[in-house]
C-alpha cells in the first residue's frame, strides 16, 4: 500500500513538472495571475435571492480540488445559484494544523452567515461536514452531496501519520490520526451511526473501481465510504470526484435533489470492538499476547487483529482501544486471556454477521472477575 502511494505522488510530480516543462517563466506566472482573477470573479455573488452551494475540500485540498473557476461559473450559469468554497488549514507538515473538533467550529462560524445552503463535501471535508451536524443540529443546510468520504477511515492515513513523523518533533499528523480506522474521532462520529443527518437529503458518492493493487479508489475501500443513514452511489472512478461535481449525476442532484443509481452496501464485514469493565467508564488496552483472533472450527488457525491507535486520535480521548476485525467469517472468535493466562474468555463473532452495513461498533462489557455480556452497540 505505502509503496503504491509514494508511486502515485512520484507520478503526479512528473505530471506537473511535464506541464510546465513547455512554459517560460513568464508564461507560468501570467497563467497563475489568470486563474486567481478567475477565481476572485467566480466568489462574486450573482444569485442572491438562491440558496448556495459551499464547497468543502479535504485533507491537504484547496481550490484545485474542484473544477477551475471558469467551469465553476459555468455551473453557476446553469444551476441560477452562487458557489462558495469553504477552505481551512490542512496540510503535510507535522502538527501544524488543527484537529477536525476544532475545524468544525470554523464551519460552523461560516456557515451561520447562510438562512439555507446545500453542501458538497470530499473526502476528509466529509468527516468535518458530518462532525458539524452531529454537534449543530439547528443548520442552515438542506442538501448534501458527499463524495469519496473515509467514513470508516483509510489505511492511507497510517502512511501520513509516518510522513508526519519525519520532521523533528516526531509527532505525526494530528488530522491523519483521526482518519486512521479505529480511531477515536471516527468511534465517536460513527457511534451515531447516521443520525447526524437525520432530515437532510444526503447523498454519498464514492468510486466502485476495485484495483487489485489497492481496493476502492486506492486511498477508500468500498466498505469504509459506504455511509449508513445516508442515500449511497458508487460509480466508476478514482478519489478525485471533486473534480467531477459538473457532470449530470452531480448536476441534477445539486439542481432539485434528483439522485442517480443508488448502490447496496458491498459484502464484506468488519467489526471494531472496544472491551470495557461494567463498573467502569474506561476502556480496556489487552497486551498483544492476551487477545487474539481465530477460528472455532479450527482452534489453532489465528487471523489478523488489527488495533488503533499508538498516537492520540481524537481530541476527546477516552481511552481504550479499538480492536480491528477485517473479513469477518461466520466461525471467527476472539479468545481473552486473564491472570497471567489462567482464565480465558472466548467471544463467538458470528452474532454480528447479521446486520447489513461493513462496518459495525460494538462495545463488550466483561464483569469482574470474568462473566461476560454483550452490548449491541457503543
């Protein structure tokens, strides 16, 4: 995956350097001027008396991550509404840039300035979309177009969270942190699981392309942009569906609300677990050799437990950790070990099979000195 990564940027840096290879100097700079005046044109207000549209960019995004000015204004022509782009601060540096709870109050301050708007949100901007209704339920907005969102996270972000860390303070990359699966803003954002947009026309797009290389659109799985409590589409293409928000399935939706093919959620399970004691308000860390996965037809074949997170990933952090299981299979269990492996709890999974989204939470409470229980949900 980190490979494939590096190899994608490598590529987009050849792409850019071969663009402006033709270009003189003055050639480029005259280009740079042009598209900033065409920018400075494009947020003028045309459509007063409309409800607009407010773009919301992700992680390390900006201007470029939408269609050029021109083609924005275009788009204006033939909607008869103004588009706005809501940008913050997000990048690669380590730690220079504040978590999504906090980019959420500047939405909320931008927002509050609109009787009624509709939103388009990419990628992490989905996050920060859904993370404002959920905590300001008294909005202006009506509809919601969300594309290649990590609602479930993206195993890219352990790649930047590592980028982060090369600069001297080695402290990773705070925004990266809450988009790695498991962590604990995603925990808290998902335990609603999609009640934040309870009255809202939401519609989720995401890429259905299944590269054998990466999955999905090679930063979202299939399963982790699938968005319960919202209309979900997938459709050909790659994480950029930014640039594609002038094309007739986004047009219609952002003209009266039409949607296009709407998509079953893909097959395959997974569950995030957090353990906690009854008698407390705090989760429960296992040392790596007192829990572990495997399978009941076959005790000694173990699977894959993945956990998050080694680095702080929230800004209300409470503790515990997430227990990651991948490819969920009708005969998976989790076996605890207690008092130095002298006692063992083992936990059938196959309860879980049964509801029809990818990803579920669930808590599991354990009673002193060892009864267990199971709660459905966190």
């Amino acid at each position: 995956m980190r490979g494939g990564f590096i190899h994608c940027w490598g590529i987009a840096l050849v792409l850019l350097l071969s663009g402006c290879a033709g270009k003189s100097s003055q050639q480029q700079v005259s280009d740079l001027w042009d598209t900033w005046e065409a920018y400075e044109q494009q947020v003028q207000a045309d459509y007063p008396d409309a409800v607009p549209i407010v773009l919301i960019h992700g992680w390390n995004g900006g201007e470029s991550t939408w269609p050029d000015p021109r083609t924005l204004m275009k788009m204006e022509a033939a909607l008869q509404r103004d588009i706005y782009l809501f940008n913050y601060r997000t990048g690669i540096v380590a730690n220079q840039y504040p978590p999504i709870e906090v980019l959420e109050e500047h939405l909320d301050i931008y927002l509050d300035t609109y009787q009624q708007v509709d939103v388009v949100a990419h990628s992490m901007g989905t996050l920060l979309m859904r993370q404002y209704l959920l905590h300001h339920r008294n909005n202006p907005v009506r509809r919601i177009l969300l594309l290649s969102g990590p609602h479930f996270g993206s195993s890219v972000a352990d790649f930047l969270v590592d980028l982060g860390t090369i600069s001297l303070s080695s402290s990773g990359n705070i925004q990266a942190q809450e988009m790695l699966p498991g962590s604990d803003f995603l925990w808290d954002l998902n335990s609603a699981d999609g009640s934040e947009l309870e009255g809202k026309l939401a519609l989720n797009v995401y890429a259905k392309a299944e590269s054998k290389q990466f999955g999905g659109d090679a930063v979202v799985t299939p399963a982790h942009a699938w968005l319960p409590g919202a209309l979900n589409a997938a459709i050909d293409g790659d994480h950029h569906l930014g640039q594609r928000i002038n094309e007739p399935w986004a047009m219609r939706f952002l003209k009266d609300g039409t949607l296009p093919p709407l998509t079953l959620a893909p097959a395959s399970r997974e569950l995030w677990i957090r353990f906690k004691y009854a008698d407390s308000a705090h989760g429960i860390t296992f040392a790596d050799g007192d829990i572990e996965r495997f399978h009941l037809q076959h005790p000694h074949k173990k699977s894959a437990l993945d956990q998050c997170c080694s680095l702080r990933s929230g800004l209300y952090s409470n503790g515990g950790t997430t227990y990651i299981v991948s490819d969920l299979q009708a005969d998976d269990a989790i076996r605890l070990y207690f008092d130095h492996h002298t006692r063992q709890q083992i936990i059938p999974l196959a309860p879980y099979l049964q509801k029809q989204q990818p990803v579920q939470l669930i808590t599991i409470m354990l009673e002193r000195p060892g009864r267990l229980s199971n709660s459905g949900g966190s």
